[in-house]
C-alpha cells in the first residue's frame, strides 16, 4: 500500500511539473507553436525569440488560465501535422478557423477577425472597383455573386501571389483559379518581394498583414484594390488551434478569451500591434 500511494505520488508531481500530455485536466505547462513569419501576427526577433500580436495574446491568456506557455517557431505547411504528433500543444499563427481545418484538429473561440483584401502593383491598371464593398461567401445574394464574378473579370489573365496552404491561396484557386496565374509563396514576406519587384501582379492576404506592407518604401507602388472579402473559407475569424482530444485544454482557453476580450485586453494588444481594433464586431 506504502507503495502505491508513493508511486501516486510521483505521478502527481509529474503531471503538476507540466510533463504530462495537455490533455490532462491539470496541466500547467504547454508549448505553443508559432509561424514566425506572418508579421504584424507573429515574427522573430534578433535574438529570435517570437514576437508578435498572437504571442502577446498567448502570454495574456496563459496568464488567464493559470498555464506555463513556451512559445516555439514552426514552419506553416507543417504546423498542423507537428501538432497532431505532439510536437506541440496549441497553435496561435494568425489561423483562420475553417471548416475543413475543424475535420482534423479543435479551435477555441475566436480572439481576433480577418478581413482579406488584394493589394495590386499600381502599374496593373486595373478596371476601376470600389474598395469599400464587401464579398460575403457565406451570402448567395446576387449583389454578392455579381461582386465575384466583377473581381474575376478584372484580374483576368494576371498572376496573383498567396502564401501557401492558406485561406487565401484556396480562394483564389477555388473561385479564380481558371482566371488567373496563382503563385503559392512560403512566407508572406517573399510575396511582398515579388510584389513590389513588379514579378507578380497581385496578392491576397489579410489587411492585417498588408498594413505593415503598403506602410513600407517597398509597399508604395502597390494600393489595396476591391472589396473586403470573408466568410466562406475565411471561417469565423482567427482561433488556437489544439488537438480534438485536448477537450479541457479547449475549454481553459476559451475562459480565458472571454476574460481577455471582456476586460479590453484583446483590443489593447490588437491596437498596439495593427493601430486597429480586430477583436470586436
């Protein structure tokens, strides 16, 4: 008896050390994943520690939900599957939640809102569009459909930029792919780069990350260009991405959004890092 109620023991230290699985009940300690390359979102700095508006809401919440957070960089093409094998914990790298991404791992609620707009090289001269419309794919209104079908006339024939293995590169493909030239990019900052070279003519990402972009010496021969585009694959907005069977690891992180977004703290970060307010409706 002596020694099973050492060995209970031990087993309790462990798991209280954070060195058991997240899905314990009473885990204190997770690693979160990272891209590192999806600025204003996440970045990393010259010490190469992860900075960003996702790990200032990480390092919020996990203070929320009483959890030890360990912050790592991964490459984005294989963030979902190192987590699936227990590379890490969670997921927070500007990820949208979708349905199709929902058939293999969780999310939380959403801690911030996307809105994903083209920004083109000014030398394309594209047919006039109004940028204060709005493309809802969740909507199957006419205005809607004609507001599509308007987009894929103008930018007919022209080669469009998308990070890979994102909601904008499954856009473009799935409603303009035989319009246009799709170019997939590894990190958003290469896209930038051809961008402003003149190498591609346009690209679609989330304004969020276009800020920074069009801020820049790089970014002033390109201007944002048609409606604002959600819903649909877009999803709901942007969640942490967990494993399904991390069910009360889900449920303390969702506490802690709406701890985080009831007393400001969300709209805190998300001012100091875009100058805007992306957590609200």
């Amino acid at each position: 008896m002596k020694a099973r109620i050492l060995a209970f023991a031990a087993l309790a230290v462990l798991v209280w050390s954070g060195q058991s699985p997240a899905q314990d009940n009473q885990a204190k300690a997770i690693t979160i994943a990272t891209e590192g390359a999806f600025p204003p979102w996440n970045a990393v700095d010259t010490a190469g520690q992860p900075i960003g508006f996702d790990i200032d809401v990480g390092k919020a919440l996990c203070e929320r939900a009483k959890l030890t957070c360990t912050f790592v960089t991964q490459a984005w093409d294989g963030i979902i599957p190192a987590l699936k094998v227990g590379k890490f914990d969670a997921i927070m790298a500007g990820m949208s939640i979708t349905d199709k991404r929902k058939e293999v791992i969780a999310f939380s609620e959403p801690y911030a809102l996307t809105s994903n707009y083209f920004v083109v090289a000014k030398t394309a001269a594209l047919p006039s569009l109004a940028g204060d419309a709005r493309l809802d794919l969740s909507s199957s209104s006419d205005n809607d459909k004609t507001l599509l079908q308007t987009l894929k006339h103008n930018l007919q024939g022209k080669v469009i930029g998308v990070q890979g293995s994102t909601n904008a590169e499954a856009f473009v493909r799935q409603y303009l792919g035989d319009a246009v030239d799709v170019r997939s990019y590894d990190t958003q900052d290469n896209l930038n780069l051809d961008l402003s070279a003149g190498r591609i003519d346009a690209g679609l990402a989330d304004y969020s990350v276009w800020q920074e972009f069009l801020q820049s010496n790089e970014g002033a021969a390109a201007e944002i260009y048609g409606p604002r585009i959600s819903g649909g694959i877009f999803g709901p907005g942007v969640g942490i991405g967990m494993r399904k069977e991390d069910s009360a690891l889900v449920d303390r992180l969702n506490a802690a959004i709406d701890a985080a977004r009831a007393d400001g703290t969300l709209r805190q970060i998300s001012i100091q890092w875009f100058h805007a307010d992306l957590v609200s409706e």
